[in-house]
C-alpha cells in the first residue's frame, strides 16, 4: 500500500510541474509574441499592425516599452507603399 501512495504522490507532484511549465511558457504575453511574428510578413492580415508590433518591439527595443511615433510613422508608410505595389 506504501507504494501506491508515492506512486501517486509523484503523479501529482509531475502533473503541478507540467501544469506550472505550460503557464510560464504560454503566458498571455508569450502568446501575443507569439503572434506578433507574423506581423512583418505583407501575407499576414495584421501586417505592421500598431498592436500587434507592440510585443516584439518591446523585446527588440528594451529602453522603449512602447513605440515611437517615428516608427509609427514608418510602419504605416510601408504599409501604404505594399498595399500599393500589390494592387
């Protein structure tokens, strides 16, 4: 019977683990970086979209949690000028 207690003792105790790993890897803010990769790509439907950006360029520019309105500026810029050569 001792055995049949830490047997399920240490499923447990896997299954917190697990639990716990799948919360820190797929955090809502690993989620929407997650998503802000497609965004470069001209395909995508939320190509340089503002909001979606947000997550990478808090990653690639770590002195500026949010983006510039240069960028902005840039982004929409680009946006236009593809929208334009694919019609």
């Amino acid at each position: 019977m001792k055995v049949g207690v830490n047997l399920k003792s240490s499923c447990f105790e896997i299954i917190d683990t697990i639990q716990s790993e799948f919360s820190h890897r797929f955090s809502d803010f690993d989620m929407s970086l997650m998503k802000s990769v497609r965004v470069p790509s001209p395909a995508s439907n939320c190509f340089l979209d503002r909001e979606e950006l947000q997550p990478l360029y808090s990653i690639v520019n770590s002195t500026t949690k949010t983006i510039s309105t240069d960028l902005l500026n840039e982004t929409t810029s680009v946006k236009k000028h593809c929208l334009i050569k694919a019609s």
